[in-house]
C-alpha cells in the first residue's frame, strides 16, 4: 500500500507517524512545498526570538527515522482522482493508493492589493523566515500589523521583543473572534503596557495597500494613510484548496470529509487546517485551526486508511496565547449566563447554558481550564457544582466530592 | 510496575505532601533553604478544598496512557519514560503554551519559573513521580510524608489485593479514564482495569 501526504504540518505529520507505527511496510510518500523539514508553526515565534529549533519537534531526522520518503521544496499543482495521480510543480507526476490532504491554511487578506509585495505574513515558516531577514537586514525600525487576531498578537509581542516600534490596527476588536468584549479589553491592556499601539475603529480599518509595484502604506476606511517600515498582515486564515480546483474533490471555504474524514473521493482522506469539519459542541460546519485539531484528524485519517473505521467526534474551539507573559486560554462558546471571577489581576468567565459549561475564558489565572474544558466536552450536567464554580479556590476535589469526574475522561 | 496510589477517603487535607514535593524539587532539598530560594520551589501535588467542609482530595498527574497532554504538545516537550510508566515534561522544550493544561482533566499542570528549564524560563510543571529518587530506590516525596496512607507507592497487583474497597473508586477513575481510547492499552493499565472491574463486583456482593 501506498499512501502520499500532502503537507508536511502537525496533520501530515501525524497521518505519517500513525500510519508507520501500525503497519512497517506502508510506503509514505510526504511532500512540502516549503524548503524545510517537516515543522511545528506554534514553536516558531520561539525559534526567530531564541534561535532554539523547537520547530522542528519530531527532529529532523523524522523522515529517515521512520522510513518516509520526504521531499522538500514540492508544490503540489493538481489532484487527479480517476487516474489516483498528483502533479508537481515540476511536472512529475505521482500515484498513490491513498491521499492525505494536510497543506493547511494560510495567510487571507481581503484588504485590495494584498498580493504586492512588500506585505509580510507570519503564517509559516518560509513567510516567518522572509519577515526576519527584513527585520535583521537592520533597515527596519517600526512595524504595522493589520489584524489583532491570535496571530496578529503574536507577531506584534514577537516584533516588540525584537525592539521594533509596533503599531497594530484594529478594525473592531482584539480577538474578536476567540474572546469577549472584557478579556479582549484585558489583553488589549496587557499589549500596551508592553508598549504595542493599538489603533481602533475607521481609522484602523485597512481597506486597501497603496503602492505601484510594491505595497508603501496601509489606506483606511476613512482615507488615511499609515506607514511603517515594516507591513505586516495578519487578517486570517484561508485554506490552501487552490491546487484541488478541477479535481472533483468536493470543497467549499475548507475540504468537505464526512465523519471518517474521507472526502468525497473512497480514497482521499483530509486532516488539519485544509479540513472544513464540524465543532464538536454546536455541530456546525467550521474549521478550527489549531494544533490538537491537526493532531486528532491526522492520526485518524492515518487509522482510517488502515480500515479502522473510527468516527471523528468534532473539532474544538480552544487556543491559547502565548508571550504574553500572562496566560490567556479560550474555549468553547461565549453565550448562555456567564460567571466572573475578577481578582488579584486576574479576570475568569464561564459560561453555563441548560446547566452545562459551554465556554471559558481565563486570563492571568487559568488554573482549572483544564477540568472546565474536560466539563464542556463531555456536555455534563453541572448543577452540584453550580455555586461553586465561581469560587476562587475551585479545583479537583468539587469533581471528586460530587463524582462528576466519572464523566470526565481524557480523550 | 510500581506506582502512586491514591486512597482519597483517608486525606486528612494536611498538605503535608504539597510541602514534601516543593521541597523534593527545590535546588537544596531542605525545608529551611529551600523557602529562601530562587526561583521558588512549587508542589506538584494539590490538596485544595471541595464541596464539604472537611473534603480534600490529593490531586496529582495519573500519568495516563495514552497521555491527552502529551498528544497536544506541540513541540514533543511531554514524553512517557522508556518503561512506559511516567509521563514527563522537559522543560527546556517547554514554550509556555498552556496547550497541556487545556487537556489535563484532572488539571495538575501548573506554570513557574523552573530550574529545570534553560534561563530558568516558566514553563509547564507536574509530578513526575519523583524519578530521580526512585532511582535511588526511594519512594516518593509525597508517599514517604503521608502519615495516614491516603498516599501509597507499590505494586499496582500486590496494593490492589491489600486495599481497601475505597480504592475502587480511584482504580474505576483510571478505568474510565482509558476505556474511550481504541489502542495501545499497557499492561499497567489492564492491570488496574481487570481490578478495578473484579472489585467491584465484589463490593456488590
Ligand atoms: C505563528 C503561529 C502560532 C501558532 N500557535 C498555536 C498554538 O499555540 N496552539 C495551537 O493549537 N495552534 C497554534 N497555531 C496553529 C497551528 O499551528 C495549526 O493549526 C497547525 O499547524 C495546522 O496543521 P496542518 O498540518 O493542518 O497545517 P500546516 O501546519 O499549515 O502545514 C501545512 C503543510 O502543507 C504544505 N503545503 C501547503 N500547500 C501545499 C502544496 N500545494 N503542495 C505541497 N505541500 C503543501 C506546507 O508547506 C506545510 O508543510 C499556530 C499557528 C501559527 C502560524
Ligand atoms: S498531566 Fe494530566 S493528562 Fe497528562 S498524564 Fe498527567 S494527569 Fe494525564
Ligand atoms: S505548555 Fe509546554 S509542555 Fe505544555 S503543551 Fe505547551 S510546550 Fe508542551
């Protein structure tokens, strides 16, 4: 049997990773179109501020190690289902038994002319690799981030630790789409007291990038002009679907797989970023672009190949900030009666629909996410632990005394 | 395989097994230098209040196989010893991300400035059933401190046949806490699973 992986991210990883440890004598065939190893984009911002290669998390040596033919620097062009044939950049044509599709996401503007260049990105590796050599070039002393999403944030600490005088523009919010109005506040506070300017509303909202051949400056809605010696944007993540236009491969913002994460093709499963599944606590369809996501569907897509038949119970909506210094984690919904917890620093909300937990958001203490979190998967009845969930000292032993931690099992 | 039990129904609450782990991972490993020192020695094990006025429960890493934090680490800083049996952070991999403790249901991972880690950076924290004194063929920190047996460090079979019915629940806990995951169950774990199951048929006796 033979399996070629398209994507060589946590998802692509992963597949290739299960796929060997049950069955030796699989051959693997997993193709990057960055001129890397196979690497882990969390552990980026680390590497460029530290020079430690905590990217590069399986080793560099993952493809020899485990027999998996790897090849670099290969953009993958065309699928062709009928004939279970891909195409390469370079013309060369491989066939498979299996496919995974696992070339995750990246970079997506819809602010006019953001194809210019001059406009960087921190969405991988090669895009994190051409941003730091402007930035050590030594010609750039100011940065304007467009975009205060979970990756704008980032990059603005990353930047800021770099010396760098940075200037993000937000349109509505700090991540909006992860946090509330208030912890939003909260972090927007904690990114100005590390010195990031943030700049709200008209006069933030970038519509397009001015300039001839290369981007100069950011426009606003309201026509202003801002610039900076380094541009940067961050507005959000797009699927990286393009190469399966023509291929019958049914997609829409992500690529659609049913519950084994099989495509619409018996033979082409899909894992990570690229993926459009369904959140496991409201059933819609979405993508939720983060690492355990990747992790689960590319060891399942692995598993399902080998015919094990297992179902996938739905992707979460969890992330975290990191560099902050201070710790921020967000999970699941933000709707239904909320409790605050705001002391000593630290400010915690829950979120409590039909007496079960729905969503999370803790910032400066986050101790107990991780029994919050385990409470909103599992959909348990939480009402014995009700009063107590605002308590600040909650912990373990409220799961314990009430047995509710029967239902709570990893997973 | 050796490992630590725990009787939740004889925790007094004393929190002498807190002080006894800050100390075991602390720089002098003396109660009285280890108050002084920098970066601040911290417990891997939580005693923290419950529903009832008396209520306590040691709380600390079970090491699960297989292991949700391990699997969410996105720079493979979390790793399970080559025996199999204890799930270990390295800290000098560790880049503060807070991914493990979103997944730890029985949320023991905490965040400190560490020793164990390059710069002395925060990172991520848990019990790591004292490895190096077992090296040394001691038990650990927290079980030799006990002095009501709510902590116990032996053979899972031989603790197994010894204990008490109360033990039912914590052995049924790591029993339901693996039953979900389709593979790789270890010996260890089939161990406390075929206890756990045949105990409480007998309690129902
Ligand atoms: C800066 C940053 C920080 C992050 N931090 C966190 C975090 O703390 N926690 C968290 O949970 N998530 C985090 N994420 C998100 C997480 O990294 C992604 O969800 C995860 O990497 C998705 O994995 P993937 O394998 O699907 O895709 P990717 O990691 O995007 O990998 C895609 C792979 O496909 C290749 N590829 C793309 N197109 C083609 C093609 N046509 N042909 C061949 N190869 C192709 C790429 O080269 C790459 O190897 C972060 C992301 C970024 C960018
Ligand atoms: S830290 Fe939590 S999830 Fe990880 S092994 Fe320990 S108890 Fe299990
Ligand atoms: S906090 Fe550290 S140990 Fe935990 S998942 Fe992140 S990198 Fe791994």
């Amino acid at each position: 049997m033979k399996t070629i992986i398209i994507g060589a991210g946590p998802a692509g990883v992963k597949a290739a990773e299960t796929l060997r440890e049950e069955d030796k004598k699989h051959e693997i065939i997993m193709l990057s179109s960055e001129p890397y190893p196979p690497y882990s984009p969390p552990a980026m911002v680390q590497y460029f501020l530290t020079g430690e290669a905590l990217h590069y998390w399986r080793g560099q040596d993952f493809p020899e190690l485990n027999n998996i033919d790897y090849r670099q620097g290969c953009h993958v062009v065309s699928v062709s289902p009928d004939m279970n044939e891909i195409e390469l950049e370079s013309g060369e044509k491989l066939t498979y038994d299996y496919l995974v599709i696992a070339a995750g996401s990246r970079l997506y503007t819809p602010v006019e002319g953001s194809d210019k260049k001059g406009i960087h990105n921190f969405k991988s590796l090669k895009a994190g690799d051409e941003l730091l050599a402007k930035v050590r070039s030594g010609e750039v002393s100011s940065a304007l981030i467009v975009g205060a999403g979970f990756i704008g944030v980032e990059v603005a600490l990353m930047l800021k630790k770099m010396e760098l005088d940075v200037t993000m523009l937000v349109r509505s919010r700090v991540m909006r789409s992860m946090l509330d109005p208030e912890t939003s506040t909260f972090v927007q506070c904690i990114l100005e007291d590390r010195e990031v300017k943030i700049l709200r509303g008209d006069d933030a909202d970038a519509v397009a990038f001015p300039g001839d051949n290369a981007a100069r400056a950011v426009q606003m809605k309201s026509g202003k002009e801002l610039t900076a010696d380094l541009l940067v944007a961050a507005t959000g993540l797009k699927p990286n679907i393009e190469f399966l236009s023509g291929s019958g491969i049914e997609t829409d913002w992500g690529v659609f797989v049913d519950q084994y994460l099989c495509t619409n093709m018996p033979n082409i499963y899909a894992a990570g970023d690229i993926t459009e599944t369904f959140d496991r606590l409201t059933g819609e369809r979405y993508s939720h672009a983060n690492y355990p996501n990747a992790i689960t569907q590319g060891n399942l897509a692995g598993l399902n190949i080998l015919g094990y038949g297992l179902v996938y119970d739905g992707s979460e909506n969890m992330n975290s900030m990191k560099h902050l210094d201070v710790p921020v984690i967000a999970a699941g919904l933000m709707e239904g009666e909320e409790i605050r917890l705001h002391r000593n620093g630290s400010l915690r909300k829950l979120w409590v629909k039909d007496n079960k937990l729905v969503g999370c958001r803790l910032a400066g203490d986050i101790t107990g996410a991780g029994i919050f979190i385990n409470l909103i998967k599992r959909g348990v009845d939480i009402s014995p632990i009700r009063d107590n969930l605002s308590e600040p000292n909650f912990c373990y032993t409220h799961i314990h005394d009430t047995a509710l931690m029967d239902n709570v099992i990893p997973s | 395989m050796k490992t630590v039990f725990v009787q939740p129904d004889r925790c007094v609450g004393c929190k002498q097994c807190e002080v006894a782990c800050a100390v075991e991972h602390s720089q002098s490993k003396n109660l009285y230098q280890a108050v002084f020192e920098s970066p601040k020695p911290k417990p891997r094990i939580f005693v923290g209040p419950g529903i009832y006025l008396n209520s306590s429960f040691p709380n600390k890493c079970r090491h699960c196989n297989p292991a949700p934090c391990m699997a969410v680490c996105p720079t493979s800083a979390i790793k399970r010893t080559e025996d199999n049996e204890i799930v270990l952070i390295d800290g000098d991999k560790c880049i503060n991300c807070a991914m493990c403790a979103m997944v730890c249901p029985f949320d023991v991972i905490r965040y400190y400035n560490s020793i164990e880690a390059i710069r002395k950076r925060v990172v991520a924290l848990k019990c790591d059933h004292c490895v190096a004194r077992q090296q040394d063929g001691l038990e650990p920190a927290c079980v030799e401190v006990c002095k009501v047996s709510a902590l116990l460090f032996g053979d899972i079979n031989e603790l197994a046949q010894k204990a008490s019915s109360k033990l039912a629940r914590i052995v049924s806990e790591i029993d339901t806490a693996v039953s979900k995951e389709p593979l790789h169950l270890p010996d260890h774990l089939e161990a406390w699973r075929s206890w756990g199951k045949s105990a409480s048929k007998l309690a129902k006796k």
